[in-house]
C-alpha cells in the first residue's frame, strides 16, 4: 500500500514585524521541534519518493530541518494557502499517481 505523509511547516517567528507572511521563518522552538520530528519519523521520510512543499519560507526551512531528500522536493507557492490549496493538490496528486490503488494518508502537525 501506498502512503502520503502530510506535515506542516513547524512553528514560525514573528519577531520582525516587517516581514511579509511568507517569508517569516522558523524561530527557535520550531527549528527544535523539526529536528525531533525528523528523527522520529526518519524510517518514514526515508522511504518518501517526491515531496511537494510551500515556498513559503518557515515551510522550506521546515523542509530542509527534516532532512528530506532535497533531490525529491519540489516548490509549489500554492501550498502557501495550506489548507485552501491542499485538496486540489492532493487531488492532482491521487488523480495521476494512485488511479487505481488503495491509498493511506497521514497527515501530522506539529509546533
């Protein structure tokens, strides 16, 4: 069975007021909270073939903290809308890659 992992960026600073949404980065909690997630779920990201993620810049920070495979990743700047864009995302994405299987879906969340 095939499976699709969803996380979200971990949490962002808001200390520079200046700073337009997207480009707000990790502060110190969620830089520590990605790394404990990547060594939690390091058997699973391990196995992970494609990942898709937000351009915006707490979510390629995240990205990069999770140590994913930078070879499989891909920028898409309407996951920035996370929950707006996800399920026309994830439909594209079932649609082409999963027509005929079964499919498990996570999703985790974490700050």
């Amino acid at each position: 069975m095939k499976k699709i992992l969803f996380t979200r960026h971990a949490k962002s600073s808001w200390l520079d007021t200046s700073l337009s949404d997207h480009e707000r980065p990790l502060n110190k909690r969620g830089v520590k909270s990605a790394q404990f997630f990547a060594e939690t779920m390091k058997s699973e990201f391990d196995k992970v073939q494609e990942v898709y993620v937000s351009s915006a810049k707490r979510a390629q920070e995240t990205a990069l903290e999770l140590n994913l495979n930078r070879s499989k990743m891909s920028t898409h700047k309407d996951l920035c809308t996370f929950f707006n864009a996800i399920l026309q995302v994830v439909g594209r994405i079932f649609n082409y890659f999963f027509p005929y299987e079964g499919c498990k879906m996570f999703f985790f969340e974490y700050q």
